[in-house]
C-alpha cells in the first residue's frame, strides 16, 4: 500500500536502511597468514574519510531518494547511489589492504566480513528499486544488472584487491582453476548433454504411450528422491566390479571413482526436469489444434514441423536450462568421488579449514549457473514464437 | 454429392452408427442433428476419413472416400470444429493460409487469400492479419475458423458443432452470416449440432439421428410439420409451431410496405400513394431524407385530413424492424413485443424494403400443418 503523505517506494528504503545498518558493522577480517587468527576491522578503522564520506553519502541520498516518488530522473539518480555504494564499498576494500597491512606482514590477507556483504546486498536491492516496474526496454534493465559486475571486473583486473583472501587463494592455484573450470564445465554440460538424449525421447514416448507415463516417471522421480551424495556413493561399488570384469571398460578409464560414477549419477539427476518437460510440452497441445491440423490435411510430418515442435520447443527448452542450472550445483559434489571440477576447492577448503578457499571454489560455480540460467533464457525467448510469447512466462 | 451406404462403426463393444444410408445433395447444407452418442460426429468424421467405417461405403461423387490419400482427401475439404483449434503461435493470416500452405502456394498469393477471407467473413484484414489467437474473443476466432476452412475454396464444408462454444448473442450473429455467406458460397455443407433452433435456421435439410440410425430426413418445415413419430415429436418440442416459423424468411413473405417522408405528413391523405387502406396493415412507416426510419403513422390519424407530425409514433428501427434474412419467428416476436399490426423490414442502409403482417404470419401457420 501507499502512504499518501510521504510516497515512500520500500524496496530502495529497504536497501538504503541496509547500507546505514552496514556502515556500523566489521567490514573486513586481516590475518597476518592463512592460518593465523584474524581480527576484525570496522570501516573507522580503514581511516579513509573520503570513500568513507562518499559511501555513508551515498547510503542517505538513497534514503532521501526512497521518498521522492518513481519519476524518471529519480530513477537514474537511485541507480546512481546505488552504484556509487557498490563502487565505494569495493574501492575501501582495496583501501583496507593498502593502509591496514603494513610492511612487516607478507602474507598478510583481507577477507570482506558482514559489513561489506550487506553493502554488496543493499546495493543490489536499491537498484532493484531503482528499474522497478521502470518503463525502460528488457535490454537496458540488463545491461543495468550487470554494470556492477563490470565495476567490479575492473577493479579486480588493476589488482586492487589482490590483498583479498579469495584472490592470493585462486593466485596460488590459477593452473589448476582453469583446468577444474574446465572440469566441471566438462561434467555438466556432457551430463545434461546426455540426460537431453535420453529425457526428451522417453518424456515423447510416456506421452504416446499412456501405459508408460506411470513407470517412466516413477523411475524419474524416485531418482530425484535419492540424496545426491547417496547416488554418487552408490555408483561406487557396482562400476568397481563391472571395471574389475571388464578391463577393457577399465582402460577407457571406466571405474569405481572418477569421471564415470559421476557422469552416470548427474546425468540420472538431470533426467527428471527434462523428461517431465518433454512429456508436459506435448500434453498442453490442445486436442482441437491436433484434431484441426488433422482434418485439414496435415500428415505427422507436418503436424510435427508445423504445429507440435513450435510449441513444444521452449518448455523443452526450459526443462533442459533448469536441469543445466542443477547439474552445475551438482557437479560440485561430484568432486567428493574424485571426478574433480569446482567442488574439488570447495571440500579442499573444508578438509583445510580455509574459508577463503571454499569461497573461491563457490563464486564460479554460482557465477557459471546464473550465466548459463540467463543465456538459456534468452535462447527460451527467442524460440518461444510470438503468439504465445505473452502467455507464458 | 455425398452418399452414405450401409455405414455401420464399432468401437469396441459399442455400435456407434447401425448400418446408416443417406446422400448430402450438392450445394445445399445437410444438417446431421441428434442426442449426444446419436452417431452425428462419427458420421462427419469419416467423410474426411478422420474415422473410418468398419462397414459400408462413404462416397464422395461416386467415389469411395477410402480410394483417396487422407490428407489428399482433406485439403479439398472445408473442416471446422467446435473449439476452432486455430493454431496458437501463429498469427491469424498463418492461420487462414495453413492449407494454401498445404499445398504449396507462395507466401505472397497466400496473404492476399486470406485478406480476401477475412473480408468475406467480416473481420477488417488489416486490424486482424497479424493478431494472434489469443488476442480474439470467441466469436472472432470462429470466423476466422471458417475463413481457414473456406480458404483453398473447397466444394465441400464439414462444421462440427462450429458455434456451439460461443455465447448466445454471438451465435446468433454468426449464424446469420452463416446463412448469408451460403447464399454467396453455395458449397455442400454437413452440419452438426444438436440446438434444433439452430438446425431449423441453416438446414436445407436435416437428418434426424438416434442411437446410431436415422430416425427422420427431411425439410426443417416438414420435420415440424409432420414429426416421423413419438420420438422425433418430443425431440422438436411442444412449441414446434412456433419452432416452424424459423423455416421462413422475411424476405420470402413480406409485403410492400408504404413510405411516407417527414416532410410530407402534412400534406398526405388515405390512397394518395397506396393501395393499402383495407386489406393492408394501415401503417406508414415514415422516414427522414436519407430514407432513415424514423417513426410510424397510424391510417387511422388520416381520416379527418392530413395528419400532424404530433400523430407520428417516434421509434427507433433497430428495435422494430427486422431484417430480409431473418426468420418468421423472429419477426413475431418484434410484433408481440411493439404490439402492432406489422413489422418494418430494414436493408443494410436501414432503408425500409418492406413490412411483415401479423395475419399473414397466422394464416403460414394453418396452411402448414393442414398440409
């Protein structure tokens, strides 16, 4: 609802009253090395009472905005708070490093703490706020969405951060980074790969064939059921003995552990999404359509190429990207059974105590799902035809 | 012509048609009516060969229908069915110009068609060429069901129950450009339904089906006329003469109507320009200089002199007058419901053509049923 008197717009209150929360909160850990205990910092701390200045700024001209009402130019003028929150917060990052590790500490390392994730937060809510319901093109607000990241992808490129714990964690295994990005990337796009080779043709069948609907789909969702951990566990004995039996499957590198097992039990957990999907994709066709193109002389193949695959495209279509989405997070797990990719950090980072490790194995792997969801999106959106564009989605 | 010989369909354990024979003659429009499971659809629908007869021959000018490639058979048949299914990611040219399509037209050729089309249904081509299905209300989309049905001209229309879904208003509507465009188009029509009203208003002739046989062929006037037996006589009702009069049209059995401008009411007298006095209705329908009715004069006002434009009954035509290619029944109703002795008809332009008599409409009655 509305307050008459004051118009306040909530989401960018929310955010700036976030941002002021923030500037009171530990911003930054420093530990002398990797394994030292740290202590925490608060922005006072950084003794930079420029950026400071311009984020606590920054943070109330939001709050002032958040009552101004939704035209245009205050739009643009929240957009820019809220950029300039993000920029702030980042540069002070790069600012702790410089002021608060002094020459005798080498391997001295900063991790952002509360204070900077709930900046990170707030600004994201405020520019939320800002493209709201905003009568700009799809494109723009995208391109909005990702200046951000770009801020950021600068920073980091100059070496401002390479203070930060994440950063000196991914400089010291940059090698291995790209060969398990690879990895993973490797995994689940030949899991989902597959999970499509086999989903989509069964999810058709379960509908030609009523009488397979029901056990295709127990099959499909009782693998769901199975705790990802369990299923790449339970590959682990059967595939040993097949390796044992069969060296020639043994020499394609086929064993207990590794790529095969995990391969075998993302590609079962891709099914699913996929294979329902491909069957819902057939069943929402309207029996008069079918029965229309019939009777005015259409034979299967044009049935098919004109009627059925149009519409049935973009829900296959986005069955496959939640799959792909699942399949990255997935794949992480899969490292525990020695198939290596993103998640080998992750638990290396646990088995060490290494926060910061941990934290450079996820940022990818988050990174790489968002990016696939969003480039599947948009592959969704251009094979959706226009006539029923506005009644999906 | 179509002829049904000795058609019997099973499915499963349940006969669906018993052995049916009858011929749809060319250019007329059969309508196949009966109770939900009579055998009317599967009837239609092995005319296309969407279902085929496990007896019997379906012919199609003397040529059995299963000699034909189905979809060979189908692109030269008309089909349109209760839900439309016009295909939803398509605009509404792509729709009408599918079976063009079908046959290998150009885009080109196949848009102006489908302009033509929705011309010939009433649909203004450059508002609704591009629109997509789900931008149509119900009545929109079925005429554009028909404009895609009617769209490699065939000679033959197969229409399922095709204003069935639409509201009882809009029906009506469409039934009525129904019955124009047959006028124009003159194809071999097999018509379902089971709303007799709507039966007794399109139908050339109707078959009257039952538990998969024919109970009844004949005139929509003949079958209210002279009900083949008990079963027919409940199905028409017991207001079948009233029913009746949805068999006649106005234009059939109107009569000259007499004018009288505005500007003359002043000066007119009895017989100056009719021959209406005795055996006429007695009214003059008085209109303004583009020939719009306006208003209703009773003869009776004329016989002390010229009348006075206070002794004209204002009305407004839409709600008096009816129009040529409305029925008798309808025609009734307007005079029950204004209480006079005749009803105006009104061409397009509003322009009264004629008048309807309430004893003329009596006198149909008896005629019909002594018959």
């Amino acid at each position: 609802m509305k307050s008459i008197q004051l118009r306040i717009e909530r989401v960018t209150m929310a955010g700036a009253v976030l941002a002021i929360v923030a500037l009171f909160l530990p911003f930054v850990l420093l530990k002398p090395n990797r394994v030292a205990e740290g202590e925490l910092h608060a922005l006072i701390d950084v003794q930079d009472p420029v950026l400071v200045g311009a984020l606590a700024g920054f943070a109330v001209v939001s709050l002032v905005l958040a009552t101004l009402g939704e035209s245009g130019r205050v739009r643009v003028a929240k957009l820019a708070a809220g950029l300039g929150v993000f920029t702030a917060a980042v540069l002070l990052l790069a600012s702790a490093g410089e002021r608060l590790i002094t020459p005798d500490m080498p391997f001295a390392r900063l991790s952002p703490q509360i204070g900077f994730w709930f900046l990170m937060l707030a600004t994201f809510v405020i520019i939320d706020g800002s493209l709201r319901n905003a009568p700009f093109p799809r494109v723009t607000k995208a391109g909005v969405g990702l200046l951000p990241f770009v801020i950021l992808a600068v920073v980091t490129a100059a070496g401002l951060l390479d203070d930060l714990a994440v950063l000196q964690e991914f400089y010291n295994r940059e090698d291995r980074f790209l060969q398990e990005l690879g990895n993973h990337l490797f995994l689940s796009g030949l899991s989902v790969s597959a999970a499509v080779a086999i989903g989509v043709p069964l999810g058709l069948l379960a509908w030609r064939r009523s009488r397979l609907e029901k056990p295709v789909f127990v099959a499909v969702n009782g693998i769901q059921t199975i705790p990802s951990l369990a299923l790449f566990g339970l590959m682990i004995a059967p595939l040993a003995f097949i390796s044992q039996a069969f060296p020639v499957l043994r020499q394609l590198g086929i064993r207990g552990i590794g790529n095969a097992p995990a391969l075998i039990a993302l590609t079962l957990y891709a099914l699913l999404p996929i294979t329902r999907n491909a069957y819902t994709s057939m069943a929402v066709i309207p029996n008069a359509v079918v029965d229309a193109g019939r009777g005015m002389g259409m034979g299967t193949r044009d049935l098919l190429r004109l009627v059925e695959l149009p519409l049935a495209v973009p829900i296959i279509l986005s069955g496959i990207r939640t799959s792909a989405v699942q399949a990255i997070g997935n794949t992480a797990v899969a490292a525990l059974i020695g198939a290596g990719g993103l998640g080998a950090f992750v638990f290396q980072g646990l088995g060490q105590a290494a926060p910061d490790l941990i934290v450079m194995g996820v940022i990818p792997i988050v990174a790489l799902a968002i990016i696939v969801d969003r480039l599947l999106g948009v592959l969704i959106r251009v094979a959706t035809p226009r006539g029923i564009r506005n009644v999906e989605s | 012509m179509i002829e049904f010989k000795g058609v019997r369909k099973t499915f499963g354990s349940v006969d669906a048609l018993r052995g049916v024979s009858f011929e749809v003659p060319t250019g007329q429009v059969t309508v196949l009516i009966g109770p939900s499971g009579c055998g009317k659809t599967t009837s239609l629908r092995m005319i296309n060969r969407m279902i085929e007869p496990t007896d019997g021959d379906v012919l199609m000018d003397g040529k059995k229908v299963g000699s034909f490639a189905p979809e060979e058979l189908r692109r030269g048949i008309g089909y349109v069915i209760q839900s439309v299914g016009l295909f939803p990611h398509m605009s509404v040219r792509d729709n009408i110009g599918i079976v063009p399509r079908l046959l290998g037209w150009e885009k080109p050729r196949r848009y102006e068609r489908a302009a033509e089309l929705l011309e010939l249904v009433g649909l203004d081509p450059a508002a609704y060429g591009e629109k997509y299905p789900h931008e149509l209300s119900g009545g929109e989309a079925q005429r554009i069901g028909v404009a895609r049905a009617l769209a490699a001209d065939p000679p033959v229309m197969l229409m399922d129950e095709p204003f069935g879904a639409v509201d009882p208003l809009n029906r009506e509507v469409l039934q009525k450009e129904f019955v124009a465009l047959q006028r124009k188009l003159r194809k071999t029509v097999v018509f379902v339904t089971h709303d007799l009203d709507e039966a007794i208003r399109l139908a050339d002739e109707i078959i009257l089906m039952r538990d998969g046989e024919i109970v009844q062929i004949g005139s929509p006037e003949r079958i209210l006329a002279a009900p083949a037996d008990e079963f027919v006589r409940n199905f028409v009702g017991n207001d079948r003469a009233l029913k009746r009069l949805a068999c006649f049209r106005v234009e059939d059995h109107m009569q000259r109507a007499d004018l009288l401008a505005e500007s003359d009411v002043g000066t007119a007298t009895i017989g100056a320009e009719s021959d209406n006095g005795h055996d006429g209705s007695g009214l003059y329908w008085v209109h303004d200089d583009s020939r719009h009715l306006v208003g209703v004069l009773d003869s009776a006002a004329l016989s002390n002199g010229p009348a006075s434009l206070d002794d004209v009954t204002t009305v407004r035509a839409r709600d008096v007058s009816v129009g040529p290619l409305s029925d008798l029944r309808e025609a009734l109703s307007r005079l029950l419901g204004q209480g006079m002795r005749a009803v105006p008809v009104l061409d397009k332009e509003e322009r009264v053509v004629g008048e309807v008599r309430l004893p003329d409409i009596e006198a149909l009655n008896q005629t019909g049923f002594v018959r």
